[in-house]
C-alpha cells in the first residue's frame, strides 16, 4: 500500500464520520448562506476539532467564498481541504541535522509511546541513520524490555539499565555510547507518569540538563505521543505536559482506530504545535511523517 493509500485508509473512520456529515449538509443546501456557515461550524466542533478553530476555519472560508464569487455549495469542500492543509503547514519536518541529534520522547503509559519509538527508529534506520535507544522509562520493567524487542527489529543500538534506575543516568550512557559508535539520532524514551506533575518535571528537567550539557550543539526534538482516540483529552494532556517541558512537535497514533481526526487541527492550531508524524496502523512501516496536504486530501477525499 502506498504512503497516500494509507493515510486515506487510517482516517477512513475520521472521513466517514466528519466529513460525511459535512458532504450530507453542503448536498441540503441550495445556496451559501449563515446558516451554512453555522452548522458547518457546528460538525467541526462535533468532529473534535475545537471551538476556536473551528471558528478560524469559518471565518476564513467565509472570506474566500466572498473573494472567489463562490455560490455552489458543494465546492465549499475543495476549499475547506485547502484552508486545512494551509493551517496544519508549517515545521512539521524532524529538526535533526546535527551527529548526534536527540529526541526526546514523551507521553503518558498507554498511548503507544514505546511502540512509536520503535516505529521512529525504523523509518530513520531506512533513511539509513543510525539509531541509539536509551531506555529511560525505568519505571516499568516491560518499557525495557518492549524496547529492546524494537531495538531488534528496527536494527538499532540500545543503552539501558536495570528496572528503578536513574533516567539521567541512562541517558548520560545513551550519549556516550552514541559519541563512540557514531549514531546520527539518539531516541530517548521517558517514564508517562502525568499524575504526579512535580516529579515528571522534575525527572525530564534533569534529563533536559544531561542532554544540554553532553550535547550543547546537537538538535534537539521533545516530541509529545498522543492517542487520537481520546479526542478534546489529547489536547489537554499537551497542555500538562507543555507546562512541564517544552515540546516541538506531536506524535498523533492509533488515528486509524478512531473517528476523532479532526483532533490534528485542534492541536495544531489551537496549541500552535506541530504534527511531526501519525500512526495509520499496526505495523513496522505505518509511522508516517505528517504531509498537511497529503492529510488534508485524504480527510476530504469523496472518492470520486
């Protein structure tokens, strides 16, 4: 299956839900008027993709329908693809020129977070990068080990400690080790415990230090992993975490399992982050960098 045949296929639940509705209500209209605008704006709150963006979206449209002499409804959709592709545009590319790079990746337990590391390091081991692993979740004894089944199948190198180690330390050791072996990207993972804020920022401010002081020139990624199935949630476990690290970009996963698509605007948007990659899949390869436009035209794609 191709890159854009995947993408199509991982928001077919998302397509079908949202944008279904959106075709159904532009075919009950005969002319473009507020009360299209209105219940447009209405679906797009209902699809998860926010008030304010929701907003945004209208307003802009609005705009181009008024500049463009637009009055058939149905062509509202070409132009919603449009203005979503050019809201979603803008740093979603991996910021990892220099030997090493790191990125650090963050997220509560139960969104995927170590299956997408696993994920990440292939598609860069493909891009023929080689990939150091640092177990740093030492929290959970089958973190560890669920990397390391990754590290195996992506090809990469792996540094890890014992079960209750400290995460600075593992990542202090993943630096050393990528210094001698050459790795072009470190890929940390890190402990999801959002419930006790104190220490979670604690622990990632202390991993943050290691990483700047080993590692004063190297890029740096602090990518969030979310899972799109949880909706407006997701948005606000960014803002939890946005308060305890930075953050330069969003992982969406388990997009193909949900309805909940729209999230990507609200999140983008919304919280001005970038969406440096989604999950459309189980397998190894179904990781897939975030294209906006690609994206968009799947969402809208009526198959004709």
């Amino acid at each position: 299956m191709g890159f854009f045949s995947k993408i199509k296929e991982g928001l077919k639940k998302t397509r079908d839900n949202v944008v279904g509705q959106i075709d159904s209500m532009l075919k009950s209209f005969k002319k473009i008027d507020e009360e299209l605008f209105e219940e447009l704006e209405e679906l797009l709150v209902m699809g998860d993709v926010g008030v304010p963006t929701a907003e945004k979206i209208c307003a802009e449209l609005r705009t181009r329908v008024k500049k463009e002499g637009i009055t058939d409804p149905e062509k509202i959709n070409d132009l919603l693809c449009e203005i979503t592709a050019d809201l979603l545009t803008g740093n979603q590319e991996l910021h990892i020129s220099t030997k090493p790079s790191v990125i650090l990746v963050i997220g509560v337990n139960g969104v995927g977070k170590t299956t997408t590391i696993g994920k990440l390091a292939n598609d860069l081991r493909n891009r023929g990068k080689r990939v150091t692993l640092a177990a740093a979740d030492t929290f959970r004894a089958a973190a560890i080990d669920q990397l390391q089944v990754w590290a195996e199948r992506s090809g990469s190198d792996i540094v890890k400690q014992n079960e209750g180690s400290d995460p600075a330390a593992v990542v202090y050791d993943a630096i050393s080790s990528a210094k001698a072996k050459g790795s072009d990207v470190i890929i940390c993972d890190t402990a999801g415990r959002l419930h006790n804020k104190k220490h979670l920022m604690d622990e990632l401010a202390k991993i943050n230090r290691i990483i700047d002081r080993e590692l004063p020139d190297a890029d740096k990624e602090i990518l969030l992993v979310l899972d799109a199935t949880t909706g407006q949630n997701a948005v606000n476990q960014a803002v939890e975490f946005r308060k305890a690290t930075g953050i330069t970009g969003i992982v969406l996963t388990k997009l193909d399992g949900t309805a909940k698509g729209g999230v990507v605007l609200a999140i983008r948007d919304g919280l001005d982050i970038p969406v440096k990659y989604i999950g459309v899949g189980e397998q190894i390869d179904d990781l897939q960098p975030f294209e906006p436009k690609d994206f968009a035209k799947a969402l809208f794609d009526r198959g004709e």
